[in-house]
C-alpha cells in the first residue's frame, strides 16, 4: 500500500509586495513583465540575424557568445537559484504566440461568461482567446516529451555550441513551434509540457529563494470570483494552467505574475524564502528529469571539461569521418541518462526500503531519493559552468559590440581580447559547488524519505544506499575539477 507524501511546509519567508509597496505597484502594471520579454524579442532577433548572416566564427558570434555563455551562466547560476522561473516571466520565445493567442498586448479580455456576447474568440473563464483553444492531452501533460526533447538538443550540443546557423536554426524552430502549438492550444501550452529548457527549469526552481504564492488560504478559500484562475479584468486567468491560489511547489509557475495582477483580493504575492526549500517530486517523469540533468551534468563536465580531446571530436556530428563516432558517443550518452543513472538510484531506493523494512512502494521510496538530485543537480549544472564565464566572458562584450563579426564597434567592446578571469578559482568554485550540493542533496532526500516514513532512523536506513551513490558521483565531479 503506498503511504501518502506529506506536502512539504517551508518557511513562508519574507512577502516582498507587502514589504516594498514600489515593487507591488510594479507587479500590478499590464506592461511588466512583458516588456522585458519585446525587448528580448528585439534582441534576440538581432542575434538570430547574426547566426544567419554573420560570422561563422564561434567566439565572434553574437548569437553563440550571448546565448551559451552570458545567458546559459545568468540562467542556471543566478535566475534559476534566486528568482525561480523568472526568465519564463520575460521569455521572447512565447510572445507571438501569446499575441495570435489574445490579439493584444497589454490590455485584457475579460468578460462575464454568464452575459458573454457574441465576441470573436472563445471564453475560457472570463478571458477570450482566439485560434482553436483545445486542451492539450491528458495523457501528455507531464515532463516525458520535454525529458527527450531536452535529450535530443544535449546530444548535439557540439553542434548547437559551435555553430552560429544551428544555434539561429534551433531559436527559429523554437519560436515557430511555440506559435504554433499556441494556435491549437491554449494558454502557455508548450511552455508547460513541450518546451525543452522549461523541463529543467521547473524541477529545478524548487531549490529559489523565491515563489509565488497565496497570503492566506481562508481568503482563497472564501474567494467566489477565483479570479487568478479564470481572470479578470486585471489579468489573465494562469497562462500556466494551474490554480494559483493553491500552489504549493514552483515547478510550474511561470513567474509570469499574471494572478498578482487579476486576484480581485490582492492575496497573491511574492515570498522571499531559504534556499532548497522544496523537495517533493510527483512523478516518474519528475524523477527522470532528475537522473536525466545530473547524467548530462556529468557527461558534459567529462566531454567538455576533461583531457580527452577524442571525446569531443566524437560527440561533434559535424567532424569529418565521425558518423560512426558520433553514434557511438551518442548511444553512450543516452545509455547513461536513460538506463544506468535512473537504474543505480532505483536499485538504490529498493535497495534502502528493504535494508530499513520500512513499508513503501518502489515508486514512492524512488521519488524520495531522487529528490536529493534536485540540489545537487543545480549544483554541479552551476559548477560545470564556472569555467565557461571565467574562461569565456571576455569574448562577450566584443561579440555583442560586434554580433555579425562585420567589424562594428557599438558598445566600443570590439577590440578587448581574449583574458580568463582568475583561472585559478576554477577548480576551488567547482569543489564548493558540488560539495554544497551534495549537502544539499543529503538534507533533501533524507527529509523526504522522513516525511514518507515518520521515523528518523528508518529513514536514514533507507535514504543510506543512495546517499552513498550521490557520494560517489559528487567524487567523480570532484576528480574531474580539481583532478
């Protein structure tokens, strides 16, 4: 019989809106956060054009350069720890298709449904949207899809990092894909359950100082208009598909404040709290987003990071005679995220439930220990890029002074060379951040293996045999960066 996970209780922290009136007056304005996310588009047109027309050479291009050092480093190493899912809040990719979606910008269509005219569009709640409106499918409505296509992109990573034209290839079929997922279906549908990146942003916005959350339930619960839902005629109802009032866990809150600005209440805010403070996992696909990052986590530092320079001429699909090379590299690389990683921590977590006879179900134990990935796995993502910004970050400023390597000076950035910045700090970060995670991970997956079983021994018993695989990746790690 499988027990019922506690719902974990984190400290409420610090409400920000309540704290800084300025920031909730800023919260509430139809225009924030949407004009980060026009301002990205514009930008990120620019870099695309670049990727197209502008130089193929890596470390002068604007698109690779701004894409996968600058924005990959600020994403996994200060947004996803610090402010949850906000890069989804200002994301470029979705904005066309939220415009064919709503046919405006920053005003709201809102309407009673109960004296609803005959507008064009279709009513979802109190909000009309146009295109076919269909509800994405039950039985898709998890990470799997977003787990493989997160797979395929990692397996031709080389590619997508040294290439400019297949960067700009795959920022293009993004947006197309996001426009045309929005005009079958509605509201963020492909942020929620196609987006590759959004997979990973979700699992991992539990570890965020930040979260959107209600002030106070029985004001919810009281709440006839469940206007954070179906919307008002201050905001949208949740783009994200969830009933804000009762989150709980940040995995899918898309930070887009959309419920700040239509609870009729005010009861929606933003709470600054402790670090890794969530840590239930609700699925199966949850969990193999878990052992998916930290194998490409370890992977990428072995491939990229390491000595053997064959390795990464094999993962590069475009080497010269490396077709066979690169499938075996690619077989190998999804061996290790499908099979052995989820394998080891499984048999862990049957191996641990058995050592501490404690009375839980394969998948409820499995979940429990692949919580201890989360942190982790942020953390050694977070380690794994140390030397991208250390080594590379000089390379931004003159890329984006001159994003089409056409010999412009627009930030008067062009001429700085190439100078790694305190190289030797590298593996000293890198050992802190994993040894941190694997604390992290510790306290993680111990507290959920509690929360299951009630009792502190027992669930150190069982938590035992993947603490000490978690152990023994962290070595690997360790090794790797400081050798």
């Amino acid at each position: 019989m499988s027990l019922p996970i506690v719902t974990d209780r984190p400290s409420r922290g610090i409400d920000l809106l309540t704290r800084f009136p300025l920031l909730r007056r800023l919260s509430v304005q139809r225009w924030f956060p949407l004009a980060g996310a026009l301002l990205l588009l514009v930008l990120g047109a620019v870099l695309v054009a670049g990727g197209f027309i502008g130089t193929p050479v890596g470390n002068r291009s604007g698109i690779l350069v701004a894409v996968w050092i600058l924005w990959w480093f600020l994403l996994i190493a200060v947004l996803l720890p610090f402010g949850a899912r906000a890069w989804c809040g200002v994301c470029p990719v979705p904005v066309v298709g939220d415009w064919v979606q709503r046919r405006r910008l920053t005003s709201v269509a809102a309407e009673d449904p109960r004296v609803a005219g005959k507008a064009p569009g279709k009513l979802v709640g109190r909000n009309r949207y146009f295109g076919l409106v269909l509800r994405w499918p039950r039985a898709l409505s998890n990470l799997w899809l977003q787990n493989f296509g997160f797979l395929i992109l990692a397996t031709f990573s080389v590619v997508l990092l040294t290439s400019p034209l297949a960067s700009a290839v795959a920022v293009v079929g993004m947006v197309l894909a996001a426009t045309a997922v929005a005009w079958v279906f509605r509201q963020r549908t492909f942020c929620r359950y196609l987006c590759p990146v959004g997979g990973f942003l979700g699992l991992y916005s539990m570890n965020s100082t930040l979260a959107v959350r209600a002030k106070d339930a029985s004001v919810c619960a009281a709440c006839r208009e469940k206007s954070c839902l179906a919307g008002s005629a201050g905001g949208w109802g949740c783009p994200w598909l969830q009933y804000p009032s009762r989150l709980d866990r940040n995995n899918a809150c898309g930070f887009c404040l959309e419920c700040v600005k239509s609870c009729s209440h005010g009861n929606m805010t933003i709470f600054l709290r402790r670090p890794f403070a969530e840590r239930r996992l609700l699925g199966w696909d949850e969990a193999f987003k878990a052992y998916l990052m930290v194998a490409l986590a370890i992977a990428y530092s072995v491939v990229y990071l390491g000595p053997w320079g064959e390795l990464k001429a094999a993962a590069n699909v475009g080497e010269a005679n490396g077709g066979r090379a690169f499938g075996l590299y690619a077989g190998a690389l999804w061996i290790l995220a499908l099979v052995v990683v989820p394998g080891a921590f499984v048999a862990a977590a049957w191996g641990g439930r058995r050592l501490a006879g404690a009375r839980l179900t394969l998948r409820d134990a499995a979940l429990a220990s692949a919580s201890a990935l989360v942190p982790f796995g942020l953390l050694a993502w977070i380690a794994f890029s140390v030397p991208l910004i250390l080594a590379n970050g000089s390379y931004v400023p003159s890329a984006l002074s001159d994003p089409f390597g056409w010999g412009w000076d627009l930030f008067g950035g062009a001429a700085m060379p190439w100078s790694p910045l305190r190289p030797h700090w590298t593996p000293w970060l890198q050992s802190g951040l994993v040894l941190v995670g694997q604390g992290a991970g510790f306290r993680s997956g111990w507290l959920a293996h509690r929360d299951l079983v009630g009792d502190r021994r027992v669930a150190a018993i069982a938590f035992a045999p993947s603490a000490l695989l978690l152990t023994a990746m962290a070595l690997v790690l360790l090794v790797l960066y400081a050798g």
